[in-house]
C-alpha cells in the first residue's frame, strides 16, 4: 500500500494519506456476497500469506489480521494489508 504522507492536524490528531483501495475489504465482499469460492479463496489466502511471509522477513507482527484489514483492489484481483496500529517490531 503507497503511503502519500501524514501531517498532525487540530487536537494534535495525525492523519495519514494512503493509497485508495477501491475494492474494500474481504470483510465487505463477504457480506455482500456471502462465502467466497475455493479459487478466489485460494488466491486471497496465497497473497495474504506472501504479505505475512515479507512482514516477518522484516521481524514485523502484524498483530490484527482479519478480513476488514484485507483491503482488495479495484479488480479485486490483488490484496494489500492494512491497519498495522497494533503491529510490532521483533527484538
């Protein structure tokens, strides 16, 4: 996910500008459509694990994975995670 910048806005609130992912969430296409198939199951899953996989390569835990932290594209072809406020640096 392309991180634009951040700035601290009024009562010291600190916003952060990210890429747009306009395909939501797994969570949402969950509760749009019901259960996913083994195919496209089988594809979030691959990346999901991928991403893990590279967070851990960095001694990063992720810390809140679920389906409202899978954000998908357009396509819905590609996920990226997200929300890694509770993300922590292995000593």
């Amino acid at each position: 996910m392309t991180y634009y910048g951040g700035e601290i806005i009024e009562n010291n609130v600190f916003c952060i500008y990210l890429e747009y992912m306009s395909g939501g969430s797994i969570a949402d296409l969950c509760k749009r459509y019901g259960r996913l198939g083994e195919t496209i199951c089988k594809q979030y899953t691959i990346q999901v694990l991928n991403a893990l996989v590279y967070l851990h390569s960095k001694d990063v835990i992720h810390g809140d994975l679920k389906g409202a932290n899978v954000l998908l594209t357009k396509g819905s072809d590609e996920i990226k995670l997200c929300d890694l406020g509770n993300s922590r640096l292995l000593e």
